[in-house]
C-alpha cells in the first residue's frame, strides 16, 4: 500500500499573492470551489497572509465574509490560514487578549488549520497564538522560517520543532518562502525531526519555486517521511509561486507514494483558473523562469530590484554592487535575521543607507527596532555598537523579554475607537479588521456597502504585463506590507534632507 | 568525493529549437561562446536536430559555417549534434553511403558526439549511421526513445540499450522528447541498463520540462547512476524546454554528487541569453507553464491544439473530443509508435480523416507509408485489416526488411543535380545541403551571398506573443518537419475534395 501524502493547495491563497499581487476576487475564486472541495485536498488554504489587507485596501471585500463563504461553499474540505504569529495579519505586535480574540473568531467563521509562523523564528511570537487555536480545538501547525546562514543548522531547526511539539502543535510546518531548501537539506530535516520529535509527528512541507530546485526537494522530503506538501494547481504555479499540483501527483506514479487527489477535479481547478488568469495580467509577476543567485548573493531577486530604483532615485543607479556586498554585512551586524518580509525590506535599506549615507550614519526606524529588539531574539548575537546607536537615534531601550509582554491590554480602546467609525457594524470581526489595518479599515467600513470590486479586467484592455504593479502606494505606517506597499523616509543628514522610497521584496 | 555528473548544455540547439521555433541566429550565440566554453560542461549540443533546416529556410545562414564558427569559438568543449538515423537531418531514408558521407562531413566540420536516434527505436535504423561515427573515431551516442505504452516496458528499453552497446555505442541516451519521463521509470531504467550492460557503460538522459516532473526524475536517474544529463541555461529554459542548467547545479549541494560547472560562467550565459529572448519573442512558445494532461491522454499538448485548428478550418470543432478520444485506437492500430514528430502528426491527422470521414476510409500518404513498414518496424504488430486498406489505397507492397535496404546508391545523382544549381560551392557539403532538402536548398545556394538574416527584432518593434509563429507556411515535400512547417492534403471523398493543413505538434 502506498503512503497516502496528503497536500494542502495554495490557489486560493498564496498561489494569487506570489504571482498576482493578492489581487484576485472572491467572485473569481466562488466557481472553482465545488471542485476543490471534490478534490480530495488535506486542506486549502484560504486565507491570511495579504489576503485580508488586500480585501479591505483593494477589493473593497469584508475578508470574514470571504471565509464564511468558503465555508459554506467547501464543507468536506479543511480550510487552512497562514497566520503571522503576535503580528496575526497585521504590521505590529498585538496585546495577548486581541491574539486570543482573533484566533476565536477566526476558528468560529470556518478556520480549522491555523499555520503560525515568526519572521525570526522566536518561540515566543508563536506562543500565545498556538495556545489560543488550540483551546478552540482546531489545528495548530507551527511553522519554522528556513532560511540560511552560517548559524542555521539542521540542528538548531529541529531543535525548534521540538519546542513547537512541545507547545502542543498538531503538525511542524517548514516554511521556505524563498525557494532556497535544496534536496539534501530537505531530506536531513525531516528525517532530524522525525528522529528528535517522534514519527508520529506530522511534518509539511511549503516551497516556493523560484529558483527551480523545490520540487525535487519535496520528493527527498516525503522520502525522508514528510507526510505533506503544499503546491498550487499548475495554472497558477512556478515562478515566484509555488509547484504544481497536478505534477507533484504525476511525479509520485510507482513510488510508493500517492495523494489520491482526483485528477479530473484537478484538471476542471486548471482549466478554470487559466481564464481567471489574464484577467488579472497588469498584476502579475513578471518573473516566469527561475532565478538561483539568492544561493550566493543571500538577496532575494525582488530585493534587488527594489533596491536597484532605489537606488536610481537618488541618482547613485551605479553603487548597486557596493550596496549587494553590504547587504550579507548588514545581515551579519542585525544577528542573521532570515531576508523575508519585513526583515528583506528593512536590512536592504539600512545597507542603501550605508552606502548613500555612512555605514550606520543614520538608522531607519525599523532597523533600529530589529537591532534593539523589539521584533523578538534573533538567532546570532546583534553589533553591541549598532544597538548603541539605535537606543541612542530612537531613545529607546534595548528589551530582551517578549515584544508583546511591553502591551497593555487594549482590547477595549479597539473596540471604541471601531465603533465609533461609520459604517463599523459593531461586530468583534469588525474591530479586528480595524485592528489589523487601523488606517485602511475606516475607509473600508464606509465604503463596504457598494460592494466588491473586482480589480480583474477584460485581458484586452490592458497594458503589458507587471512593473506598474509594485507601484500602488500605501499609508505610511503599513511599513511591513507583504502586498505592494511602499514607504516613505525624510530623512535629514547635515542639513539635507532625502527622500527615499521603499517597496516590499 | 562527490561523483561528478556530466552536463550537455542545450542553450545552442534544442532551447532554442523547443522555445524559439529555432530561429536563433549565429550571431546572436557567438558572444556568449566563450563563457560556455569556460564553463566546464560536458558538452554542447549546438547542431542537427532542425537547425540544419532553420539555417537555410529561415535564416540564410549556411549551417556547416555555422560549425565551424562553433569549432572556431569553443576550442575545448565537445561540440555534439543530434542526428535522426537513416533520415540523418532531413525528412526521408537516406541510402548508406550519403549516411556515411554526412557523418565523415559533421566530424570533419567539428562535431566531436553524434547522439543518433530513430522515432521508432528500430535498431535497423540506426546501424549504419552509429558504425559510421566509430569509423570517424568520434563519440557514438545511442539513443533511445523514451514513450509509455502496454507494450513499452522497462525490459524492453534494456534490451534496446544492450543492442545499442553491442553496436559499439560509447553511450546510451535515453530521450524523452515529451516529458514523459517520470521518476520511478528513470530509476528503473537507468538501473537496468547499468545492470544489464556493465556499470560502466555510460547514460545520458535527455528530458523536457514539460510536464514539470523531470527534474525529479533526473536527481532519481543519477541516484540510480546516470553519468550524465541535459540542461538548458536558466533564461532559456522550462516550458516545452528543458531544466534550468543552474537549478541543476544548485539542487546537488550534499547531495553526493556534482557538477564542477563554474557558476560564475553559468551566469555570465544566462545574462546573455536574458538579452537576446526578447528579440525573437514573437517566435516564442506561449505555454511556460505545465501540462500534464499528456500522461492520461497520450497526445503531447501541441498536438491537440493542432487537431483543434484542422477541426476548426473543418467546420468540425465540436467533434474534438471524439477525435481525442480516436488518438489511442489509432495508435494501437498503427503498433504503439511514440507520438513523437513525425508520429505525432500522422497520428493525430489520421485521427482526424477517421472522424471527420468515417475509419480509415481515407488514409493519409504517409500514415499508409507506417503501415506498411517504410518508417521501420514498431513495436507492437499493426491492424493487418488497415495494413491491406493502405496497400491497396496507394498500390505499395508491405515491407518488413530495413527501409533504407531499398534504396538504389544516389551520391552521384545527388552530387550532379547539386552542382548544376546557381550558387552551389562543389563542395560535398553542399551536396550533402541539397541531399536534406531539395525544395530549400536551391533557394538558399542562390541567396547566399547575400549572408545571414537575423529573424530577431527589436523587442519593442514586435507583436505579442506566438501563436503567429506556427503559420509560417513550408514547402508541400517537408511533411516531417520539426520547424514550423504544414503540409496540405486534397483528400476527395465521394467526389467532393477536402483541403486538410496539418502543423506538426
């Protein structure tokens, strides 16, 4: 008998916001779902992520409503959200009682797979959240963020998933959101953690394809005793996104392993989502091949050319080089945070401003939040002379105890200050919505009413693909949006003053 | 000490052919020469295949300077070339002497590896082209054709590859034109071969990306010791193409093996080759996906669209699935050929005269031809009821002998008719020009002079996208071509004459 490998699918999630921007609408996701749910999926994951600052900010869609919809429209099927931790989907640390909350109301309009993860991999950003989803019943699934560097070992990681059993997670996610675990690392972590943590411990794998090696590592994964992996229905795949469904449950003919997914339900899911796709041709990623240099370079593509127009905008297009050398340093100084969002975005400008302005002249205000501490422990130690600095340009402190222990219960000022804006209609989902997204919601609410908007558009009456994707800016405080945000920095220095802006990687 | 794993970089031969219609032009693959000759591959597959045809349908280049320009830049890479048997590049048998005459030219010119293969793996086919590269002391490539069938089995390839190695071959490569090749099988096969011929006999394998499984099965081919495989550099690469080069490199790390490629010059020659794509994008295929409908349906995604266009000019579109459906019997009729070029194309037209005008009522001139044995012998025995259709439709006698045992010696024919042609240099080169194509190689002997044209355009200056490219029309002779080539059929049925186009797949 073949080993059943069960396969959680990203197109309603991750596969649209790696390749189109997040931009997809429930009303182009709604025809596809009856086939999924006849797939024979583990699960879907549905929301989280960009999805909910997308719905609200773009598509002017109630991001509760979307999931109550997928609840009723998949009822045989697990419906699965990426959760970030303290952070839940919003840009901060959140007070323990509004994780609480949010978990609750999550797991009551239809969640019944929480994966939580911590950009640093601090055990104390998953706590609370991995307590709270498992008092509601349903599954709790910590992730671990790979990445690498010189401090990160097959060891340190399994370590980490020992401590996620430890908290009570149902099943360890390794989440590799840059496409950099290669084969052999795939086949040692699953086997370390199937060793230290038990066989009977549930290990999923979540990949990216981008630099075109992943699929063969999910294959050393399962052969090393993984029990799932996530892929996206081949219409929506490869790229930035993620591998192919139906190839993954071709590639397992004869091996002893098999999904038992339904391929003509699979095959209706493609041909579906292959119309839906040109609709949406301004957003998507113009990146279709693979890109491997981030093996050496440690910088992921999109940061580079982020950091290329910034660069261009303050007239300085030929210190690149010097700025992708300063990068790994930067990395190195801040304790070797792995490069995703928002530690990507934050350790790329500091190295721009290095460069432009004097190593560590001046600070963003992120970087100098990551080196004092306030986005939790990273794994090496950080410059003692850098974290002066910091305490020094910000005035605050250096904290080694939990981000989140510093919050005072805030639960009920949310709540007022929600109920208070037009169109709030009063209910925990709304105050949450606020909560995450405190400049974006007051619009939302008031303009809830008119309904959806569909942002796809007639695949003819649109200009060439993607650039002008990256360019739709955003407030100012949503410094670490994962959509296509971008920041603004004044920042002052002997008198002058530069403008410098920032885009997510 | 890890293995080293032998690459054939694909970037000057069959990326471009699988991507680009083969329209690539010497002068746009010089510049990157020095780099691929520095890089450390095993070799560079840079000639044969449809760039013969290419070069004087299209480009007005002479494809033996094309060589020799290779030989000159690439002074210490093998140069290898793909050789279609007894058809060696063009669309017909040749008899023996002109197969010896073109592979003592190849060697002479520069080729140092002839990877030879039949579209039907019948061995008669290959003899003589295969005793012909070991006289010229050049590497001889035995290839197989890699295809599934209830009659294909992993005993049958061994033994395939065990008459290969009896003929002398220095290697054995297994080919799979339609990613086809899945991961289990490429275990099994490359296992089998090794046990059966020695360890030391060496396989290559030659995949596509298509059905985006076979990267996979490359990393189970060398785990079952494979010496080496094809790639193609990363910015030519995936699609109907093949697996990035770079990925390749990447994905081995700890694993045991290696490919002491310089990683410095791979990208060096994906820069480059990232410059000259957009150039001939109106030539570029428009799947980058995955298909993988091809391992249920047997009919290579190509193929389809084709029938789909013939229905369509048919004013029968709405029979596409009956066609579809027609593929499998006929190929079960016709002995399981692989549904490779030319198969593909008579296959699937004589799919469509079944439908569209009752079973085998009409049959297509060259689907009688593989009836009754002038392509060579398939693997499985053919409907003898259709083998008399075809003898008593076109007045020729079943053979069973070697198709090429019938020809009458026409080096001397050739040779005079060549050099009665404006233009013509005398040389037994362009003896050998004229001998592949006949229709073409007038024109091009009295163009010439006039020197290369460069297809390429300025990527601003160009249409979108490729459909266009499938419409170029060719000559009525060229009914095998793997360019862009359509034959058109006068079929007259009860009195009433139907004009059918088929484009190969």
């Amino acid at each position: 008998m073949p080993k059943t490998i069960d396969i959680t699918e990203l197109i309603l999630r991750d596969a649209h916001q790696s390749l189109m921007a997040t931009r997809m609408a429930t009303e182009d996701m709604t025809p596809a779902c009856e086939d999924i749910d006849k797939a024979g999926y583990w699960s879907v994951e549905c929301w989280g992520g960009a999805t909910f600052d997308s719905c609200i900010r773009f598509l002017n869609e109630d991001p509760w409503e979307r999931l109550r919809t997928f609840r009723k429209l998949m009822p045989n099927t697990r419906l699965q959200m990426l959760l970030r931790g303290q952070n839940l989907l919003g840009y901060r640390h959140y007070e323990d009682t509004v994780v609480d909350r949010f978990v609750e109301k999550a797991a009551e309009n239809g969640i019944d797979v929480f994966r939580v993860f911590d950009a640093l991999n601090d055990i104390r950003n998953l706590q609370r959240a991995i307590a709270a989803v498992r008092r509601t019943g349903k599954h709790a699934q910590g992730a671990i963020s790979y990445t690498f560097s010189p401090l990160h070992t097959i060891r340190g990681f399994v370590d980490l998933a020992q401590k996620l059993v430890d908290l009570g997670c149902d099943s360890i996610c390794i989440k590799d959101m840059a496409a950099l675990l290669k084969p052999q690392p795939a086949y040692d972590l699953v086997k370390g953690i199937k060793e230290a943590c038990g066989q009977n411990v549930r290990v999923q794998i979540h990949v990216h394809a981008t630099t075109g090696v992943t699929m063969v590592s999910l294959m050393k994964a399962i052969e090393a005793g993984a029990d799932g992996v996530d892929t996206a229905i081949s219409s929506l795949s490869l790229g930035p996104g993620h591998n192919p469904t139906e190839s993954f449950v071709e590639m397992l003919e004869g091996t002893g392993f098999d999904t038992k997914l339904d391929k003509n339900s699979l095959l209706k899911i493609k041909k579906y989502f292959n119309t839906v796709r040109p609709r949406y041709k301004e957003f998507l990623s113009n990146i279709t091949g693979v890109e491997t240099e981030i093996f050496d370079s440690q910088i992921p593509g999109g940061m580079i050319s982020n950091m290329e127009s910034q660069l261009k905008q303050q007239k300085a297009g030929d210190r690149v080089d010097e700025v992708l050398a300063e990068v790994p340093k930067v990395r190195a100084v801040s304790g070797y945070p792995p490069l995703v969002t928002p530690t990507s975005q934050i350790v790329g400008t500091q190295a721009v401003f290095n460069i432009l302005m004097g190593h560590y002249k001046v600070l963003t205000g992120e970087f100098a939040d990551l080196m004092l501490g306030y986005y939790g422990e990273t794994i090496g130690p950080r410059d003692p002379a850098v974290i002066e600095l910091a305490a020094k340009q910000t005035g605050k402190q250096l904290i080694t105890c939990r981000p989140a222990d510093l919050l005072k219960p805030e639960w009920q000022d949310l709540r007022t200050a929600a109920l208070a804006m037009p169109g709030c209609n009063g209910s925990d989902e709304d105050v949450l919505t606020f909560a995450m997204f405190p400049q974006v919601a007051p619009k939302f609410f008031s303009t809830r009413e008119q309904g959806p908007k569909n942002v796809g558009k007639d695949p003819n009456a649109q200009p060439d693909a993607a650039p002008a994707s990256g360019t739709q800016s955003a407030p100012h405080d949503t410094g670490k949006g994962p959509v296509q945000t971008k920041i603004t920095y004044d920042v002052k220095l002997n008198g002058k003053t530069h403008r410098v802006t920032v885009k997510p990687a």
